[in-house]
C-alpha cells in the first residue's frame, strides 16, 4: 500500500525497522517459502505499480489481491477499476482498501470525517459479492489522540457495515496500533477482522489487541519486497490464514426494502457555533444501501420538529437560531427496493454560544398549547425554548375556572398530551413545564386554554352505535321512546352500546329501556350516560332501575344535572319537562304505577324476607272449629298462599268465615289453598280458621306459607303443629 503524494520508501523504511526490532524475537523461524505453502498467496497493489499483466500473476500460483481504490474524501487510485477488472478476468478474488486520512479535533468532526470518508469509498469501491470484504488501511493518525483515532477507524467501518451489511477489515501494524490507537480491543470486540502488516520471516506474525481479542489474523503482509512475474518491481506480498479466499468473499446482498433495526445517533456538543454529527444507525432488509440526511429543529423537549431548510448534509453547526431548541437528524436509508426513514434520539436545548454547563434552565419562550378544548380532543403541550441545557422535563396538566384563575392540579395528567374529559367541561387547561438540567431546575407556565366545550353530538343512531375517539355518543331506542347520550371517554373505545325498548312485567307499557355494552369493564362507565325520555313521566308513576335486568330499584331524584360521585344513578326533570337518568353502569329503566304491583319503592333487593314473628298457637272455638294463629314480615309487596297438610300429605280445607291472611278472607266458603296479595312490606296477621271434624287427635299437621314478590322471588316458611 502507498500513500499519494508521500514517499512509498518512508513507509517501508518504517515498517522495516519494525521488522528489525522483531527479529529477535522467539518465534518459530520457518522459510518464506515453506511458510506460504500452507496459504493462499495475494498481493495488495495501487498506482504505484503501473500497469499489471494479471494473467502472469495468477500463473504464478496468486490466487488473491487488494487494491487501493480511495484516499480521503476525494482521491480515487487511477488504476483501481484496472486491477479490479483485471486481477478478477485472472481469476483472482480482488478486494478494495481505502487509505485513511484521520481528521477532526472533536468527536463530532472526527465522526462526520470517518463517515464522509466510508461513504466517498463505498459510492467508490461499491463492493460486490464474491469480492473479499472492505479494507480500512491504516497507517496516519492525522494528529488524533489514541481516543479519536479509535472513534474514527470504528465510525469508519461502522459507515460500510451499514451501507453493505459487510463487516470489514483493517490494516495495520503492531506498533501502530499498539501505539496510536493503545493496544485498543474494541474493534476486534465488534466483529471487524484484521489484515496485519508485519514484515518478517517469523512463521507466524505478531498480532496487537491480545492477539485481535482471541481471533487472530486473517490475511498477512509478510512482506514488501516480493518479486511477482507481471509486476514491475518489488511488490507487497500477502498470506491469507487459510487456502480458499473465497470463504471469506462477501455473499450476495440481502434484498427488499431497508428498515431501521438500531436508530441514527448524533455526535457533539448542542451548543451554538459547534458542530453535530450524524451516523445512520443499522437497517435490516436490502444492500447495499445509500443514506440521505434531513437536520431538524424540534421544541427543547424534542417534539414539533421541523425541517432546517438546506440542512441535508450528515453533519450539522448549530447556530444562534437553534438555541433553545432541541436538534435532531431524520436519515433516509434507501436500497433498490424502496426507502425507510429514522430520526435520532433528539439533543437537549442548544445553548447560546459560550454557555457554562452549569447555567441553570430559563425558558426563552414559554411552553404552549395546541388543541381544540373541547371534550375527547387531544391538547399537546410544547415546552417551549429554554437555555441551560435542559437534559429533561416534566409536564402538569390543571384545571382553573373559565378566566383562566383558581389552577388545581389535575391527578395523574403528567404527559406531554392531554385528552379533555367531561370533568373540565367550563373550565380552562394549563400547563406547566419544569425543565431539569445540570445547573438545576425551573418552571414555567402555558396560557390557559378556552373553556372546554362539550363534544358536538353525532348524526342520531337507532338502536346501537360503536364508540370512536373524540366522538360523543347519540342512540335512541328503535321506537324513539328514549335517546342515550355520553361525551367521549364516558365509554371505553371500540365498544358497542344497544339502547333497546323493553317492557319488564308489571312495568307500564312503552316505558322500558335497556342499555348494554358487551365487553365493558367492571368500572362501568368513567362519566355518566344521560338517558332522556322523549316524554314527560306521567302522572301517578314511579321510575325504576334494574342492573340485573330482574329486579328493579326506585331511581333516586337529582337536585340537579350532576351527578354525585358517590352515586350510581340518578334523576332530574329538564326545563321542557323532560326526564332524564344518568347512569354510571349499564341498566333496564322503566316505569311502575304508584302503588300498583311491582311499584319500585316497596320491593327489596333483599326478596320476599318473610319472617315468623310470633310462636304458632292453636285455639279451639264452641263450634268445634280451630283457629291457627301466628303473626309474619314481610320486606317486599308479596302475594301469599297459605295451606295446612294433614297427615300423609292431605290438604286440609280453610274457612273462609274468620280467617285472614293479612285481609280477611271472604269468598269461596273454603279454601284448599289461602291467596292474598300485600302491596306494602309489613306485617301479616295470620288466622286461618280450620274443621276441628276434620283433624285427627294427636295428628301431626304442617302449615306451609308461600311468599313471591314482583320479580318471581320466592320465600316459604313451614310451621309444624299437633292437633289434641
């Protein structure tokens, strides 16, 4: 290898005096001859050569070689499409090298020299399958510490790993990168394969970075005076540590669209006046791969980025315009089958030009609000410009009256975004920022929003509707008796809500509703739902409310249209006279005569609750007749049936002259079984007159009393008594 514009004899007197130093040492000596009948033989050439007859090379027993094909950022070797051309119509496996010229006094300007350069080589070399794999040749360190010279050589070989999905090679010398670069293994850690350069007729040559972190050499220039038929002059001959170079020729390219496996990153101090880089991060699919930059200005939080107009090259100096503002990069990776593009990590806010990085945040330009306040609409706060360096923020969401004063902190609201719910229905939103860097914390605050607005209703569904983001919910049951409204967030998305007529027994006709959603969580709904019926309740009715659709409730009245959190349902009558119910769960509503059967407020969740409350006695009369005597409770209107069974299960006739059961019992002359019907929960008087004729002495007998209320929940009680 030779450097342009540098005499080819310093390098080789360097390296020869390497060769000197390691002659003494304690390898194993072997001939170069019988050292190299175990290798496949190569040669590395560049335009130092001239003109090459590539047929005698390959007759002479070469069945490998490098060319140099760049240097920097715009030298190509003149010879490089002729050797290449020519050492593979020999039959050669040819590969291509690019002589490094290190450059940059940061980090970032060393990252965007190695990358200039990786891609000036690779649009180049455009390496091809069946081809041996990309070289970094590296001999100058262009005055770099050991800490850039390995940023750039990894950047470097980092660039074409991205571009080709190859991993390449370096070359270089023990001493140098003992040297220059502190003996680093980092590389060799990282996949990439070494092409060392030691001259000497040792066996085996000296490899640096713990012998390339356990993986040893794979090609050898053992020398730089090898006399080759086809070359004029002494050349570099090369060994590769096995026969076959085609077992490490690059394979045939991955094909289809890229797409990002690991993000771009940047480079560089977010200061104005300084310099940022872009590397392009790794893509899966398609190679090779050519990569196209876009810098963008984003808010110091690193959101509502913009493009920089003219910024589309892959380093970046920020300037007085940038300050207070994050930057980031958005790279196009683009193959033959199409384009994917990933934006880096954003910077924190570019300081002003000499900035201390203990400077304390300040807020340049306050955070802001974006957004329709109107329920279910997403407000998304900016925070604005800030110095000091921000490395990170934190967001509060409050709630304030309709001027905007009176802020409370709404719970949980600490994102970046906030969605509107019926909670700040008439109030305004704020925001306030808290940015955290280096030299400590501070707060700033938004303009207060508009007041929030109700979600406008959608077109009136009949019968079901599915719930969509930000859009209220408007169903009315199939006969128009009632409409089911909500504001969005009121029903989980994605949901369906049926609003259907159905009129429960004993309810009135045309006034039950059912409300479900299949699937809702057991919370039920996080605001309430209005249903409104389209009639005024008439006079002499009760509302009630089913959440098992069986037993219904009395609805507790509303002094107004809100409804308590404490409170799952409730009632209120409108201006027009309307009534509505909101609801926190699904229900059946519907309306019951006052009074009447089933009438709400004298049933019990409980059932029936009958209950015994006093001992059975009996009590003979002149007339030979008996009466059974006992006194119940009920919790719930009931109707009851009452009956005595004899001995062997026989029922005994009751008179109906001087027997109650409750009321009392009148016609017919007798009963088998006793019926009555209790509108009230209450007490019962029980007095059941029997036939003493018909009762055996000593005869064990059993009252038996049956209660079912108006949802078909049944109670019966069983009192045992002997006739004497």
């Amino acid at each position: 290898m030779a450097i342009v514009g540098s005499p080819r004899a310093a390098r080789r007197g360097r390296l020869a005096l390497l060769a000197v130093v390691l002659a003494g040492s304690s390898a194993l000596v072997l001939s170069p001859a019988s050292a190299a009948t175990a290798k496949a033989r190569g040669i590395d050439v560049s335009n130092w050569q001239g003109a090459i007859t590539w047929a005698k090379v390959a007759a002479a027993g070469y069945t490998f070689a490098f060319g140099k094909a760049t240097e920097g950022t715009s030298y190509t070797d003149p010879t490089y499409s002729a050797n290449r051309s020519g050492s593979e119509a020999a039959g050669l496996v040819f590969g291509a090298y690019h002589f490094a010229r290190p450059s940059g006094a940061s980090r970032a300007a060393a990252t965007a020299s190695a990358v200039a350069q990786a891609d000036y080589f690779a649009d180049v070399a455009a390496p091809e399958p069946g081809e041996l794999p990309p070289v970094l040749d590296l001999e100058a360190t262009g005055g770099l510490n050991s800490t850039l010279l390995t940023l750039w050589t990894q950047t470097w070989l980092d660039e074409v790993f991205a571009r080709t999905g190859i991993r390449g090679f370096v070359y270089s010398s023990p001493s140098f990168w003992d040297g220059d670069l502190a003996g680093t293994t980092s590389i060799a850690a990282a996949g990439y394969r070494l092409w060392i350069a030691h001259w000497t007729s040792n066996a085996a040559p000296t490899v640096p970075a713990s012998n390339w972190n356990g993986a040893g050499w794979t090609f050898w220039q053992w020398t730089n005076g090898s006399s080759v038929a086809g070359v004029r002059g002494k050349i570099d001959a090369d060994r590769m540590n096995g026969a076959q170079p085609s077992s490490v020729a690059i394979p045939q390219y991955a094909s289809g669209a890229p797409a990002s496996a690991n993000p771009p990153a940047l480079a560089g101090v977010p200061e104005s006046g300084y310099l940022l880089a872009a590397v392009p991060g790794t893509w899966t699919g398609g190679k090779p791969l050519v990569f196209s930059y876009q810098w963008q200005r984003c808010d110091a939080a690193g959101a509502n980025c913009v493009a920089i107009a003219g910024a589309t090259a892959e380093s970046y100096r920020a300037s007085a315009a940038d300050v207070g503002h994050s930057l980031q990069v958005a790279v196009t990776a683009t193959s033959a089958a199409g384009a994917a593009t990933a934006a880096s990590v954003p910077t924190v806010a570019v300081s002003p030009a000499g900035t201390p990085p203990s400077a304390p945040p300040a807020a340049i330009t306050p955070p802001s609000v974006a957004g329709t306040a109107q329920v279910g609409q997403v407000l998304l706060g900016s925070v604005g410009e800030w110095s000091g360096s921000p490395t990170s923020f934190t967001y509060r969401w409050q709630r304030c009256t309709a001027s905007g004063a009176s802020c409370v902190t709404i719970p949980m609201a600490t994102g970046s975004s906030y969605t509107a719910t019926p909670d700040d229905l008439g109030s305004t939103l704020a925001l306030v920022v808290t940015a955290n860097g280096p030299g400590g914390a501070a707060s700033a605050g938004a303009s207060p929003t508009a007041a929030v607005v109700p979600a406008p209703p959608p077109p009136l569904s009949v019968g079901t509707q599915t719930v969509q983001q930000g859009v209220a919910g408007n169903v009315e049951a199939g006969d128009g008796r009632a409409t089911v409204s909500w504001q969005p967030g009121s029903v989980p998305l994605g949901l369906t809500l049926n609003v259907d007529a159905r009129d429960p027994v004993p309810a009135e006709p045309g006034t039950g509703v059912a409300v479900s959603v299949p699937s809702l969580p057991a919370g039920g709904f996080q605001w309430p739902l209005d249903v409104e019926y389209a009639q005024p309740q008439p006079a002499g009715t009760v509302l009630g409310y089913s959440a098992d659709g069986r037993v219904y409730e009395t609805v507790p009245a509303l002094k107004s249209a809100q409804l308590p959190a404490a409170r799952g349902v409730g009632s209120y009558v409108d201006a027009g006279g309307l009534l509505h119910v909101l609801t926190r769960a699904p229900l059946d509503l519907a309306l019951f005569k006052k009074g009447g059967w089933g009438d709400p407020r004298f049933t019990s969740v409980k059932g029936p609750a009958l209950a015994r409350r006093s001992t059975l006695h009996l009590e003979p009369l002149q007339d030979r007749t008996v009466l059974l005597l006992t006194r119940l409770s009920t919790g719930s209107q009931v109707r009851l049936r009452a009956w005595v069974a004899a001995p062997g299960g026989k029922r005994v006739r009751i008179l109906g002259k001087g027997s109650k059961l409750g009321p009392p019992l009148r016609y017919p002359a007798s009963y088998v079984v006793a019926k009555t019907e209790r509108d009230r929960p209450g007490g019962v008087e029980v007095r059941l007159r029997l036939n003493g004729r018909a009762l055996q002495p000593n005869g064990r007998y059993l009252l038996r009393i049956a209660a079912v209320d108006p949802w078909g929940r049944h109670q019966a009680l069983a009192l045992r008594f002997v006739y004497r």
